[in-house]
C-alpha cells in the first residue's frame, strides 16, 4: 500500500469526521445569536416610522422638563395632588402607564385640561392638568401611538395643528389670570431684575418639533398643509 497516496484521504476523513462532529463538542458552549440586535418591528418600520417616534421622544423629553420647572416655580400644586414630593408627582404623570388618564381631571384631555387648568373653583393639580393637555394633545397628532409601523400613516396637519395649539396655551400659560389679577400659574419672569425666559425655550423646541415633523410627512406624502394665522389671544384650539 502506497503510504504517501493514502495520506491525502486519511486527512479528507479525519476533517469530515471533525465537521461532523462539532456541533456536539459545541453544543455547551453559548453560540452568537443569530439576529439578537433585530426585532420583528426592523422589519416593518420605515425611516419616516423610526424619525416620528423620535420626534415624539424629543417632544415628551421637553414635556418633562416643563414639568418640573412649572412644579418648581408653583410648588403648591403637585401638594394638591397628595404626592410626597415634586419627583413622585412626575413619575405619576410620565411613567405610571396610565394613558394620561387621571381621576381628578374627569377624563378629560386635550384642549379640555388647559380649560380645567384655569379654571377659577379648580381644586387639583393646575400642572398636571396643563401638561396632560399638551401630552395628550400632541399623542392625538401621533393618532395616540408611541410606535409606528409601516401601515400607520401620519397626519401633518394634525401635527401642524398641535404646534398651533401649544402657541395658544403657552399664551393662556402667562396670560391668564384669576379674579384677584393674579396668574394661575407662574413661568418666565420678565422683570429686569430677575429675568427668566427659559419656558418660552422649552416651549419653542416642543413648537419646532411638531412642525418639523409635519413639514417632513407632508412632503414625503406630497400633502399640503393648511396653514392657520390667527391671534394667539382670540384663538381657539384647533382640531386634531
């Protein structure tokens, strides 16, 4: 028998038998997920889908700050609430998983929060009436989903319309004023020796997010929007 000959299919054999029998000798030892970093949503979400929903981050990022700079400037309020503090009243309104759905604001929401938010025999909670309307108000833009898909099809002028909305109530926000004269809610102090425009920021990122968007779905629909100029003073709250 020809050693040198037999040599090159000792070798196939033992490889193949090697192959064979690696899965076994693997089999305790963690194997790299396949597609661990992909989730069922990668496959039927668009780019619009994945730029909305960080719209929508980036609009209730800048709700919780509004949030806490309105309890810190009205610290009576989240009291009224029956909250140990100013951080439990928040997680209550942002991360309790209740749909912005609050039993002292009579099932209220949108447009009607703002109203119960200055209203004069209102015993609750002034801020977190005023913020669930613009939570609830600009959810109303996303159709009242926190994720999109590829069937789910975006309004801009519900978007544009929120933006509206928010103008109007940052305008109720620091007009509007109880039958003493004074203003249910304090925010930017004008004064010159205590100048605080930081609100009126917030409120101009929130503005420009819902905007943005909408000017982004319409030209990816080929839509136009009906734009609405009114005075912000006599305005009413536009449909969404």
């Amino acid at each position: 028998m020809n050693v040198k000959a037999t040599l090159p299919f000792l070798f196939l054999a033992a490889l193949l038998s090697a192959c064979a029998s690696s899965p076994s000798r693997q089999e305790g030892k963690k194997r790299p997920p396949a597609s661990s970093d992909l989730k069922l949503s990668s496959f039927v979400k668009t780019d619009i889908d994945t730029v909305s929903e960080i719209h929508q981050q980036e609009s209730f990022s800048h709700l919780r700050t509004l949030m806490e700079k309105l309890y810190r400037r009205n610290p009576r309020e989240w009291k009224k609430g029956g909250q140990p503090s100013m951080e439990s009243a928040m997680l209550r309104a942002f991360d309790a998983g209740h749909d912005w759905r609050f039993p002292e604001l009579n099932g209220k929401r949108g447009a009607e929060c703002f109203y119960l938010a200055f209203q004069e025999n209102y015993q609750g909670d002034r801020v977190l009436a005023f913020i669930a309307g613009l939570a609830t108000m600009i959810m109303a833009s996303y159709n009242d989903k926190a994720e999109l898909y590829v069937l789910d099809e975006l309004d801009p002028q519900k978007l544009y319309n929120s933006a509206r909305n928010v103008e109007i109530a940052v305008w109720k926000l620091s007009a509007t004023r109880d039958s003493r004269g004074e203003l249910f809610l304090l925010s930017n102090e004008n004064d010159a020796a205590n100048r605080n425009m930081s609100f009126e920021r917030e409120f101009g990122k929130l503005i420009a997010q819902q905007d943005t968007l909408a000017r982004i779905i319409a030209e990816k629909n080929n839509r136009t929007i009906v734009r609405v100029f009114q005075s912000v003073a006599s305005a009413v709250f536009l449909p969404i």
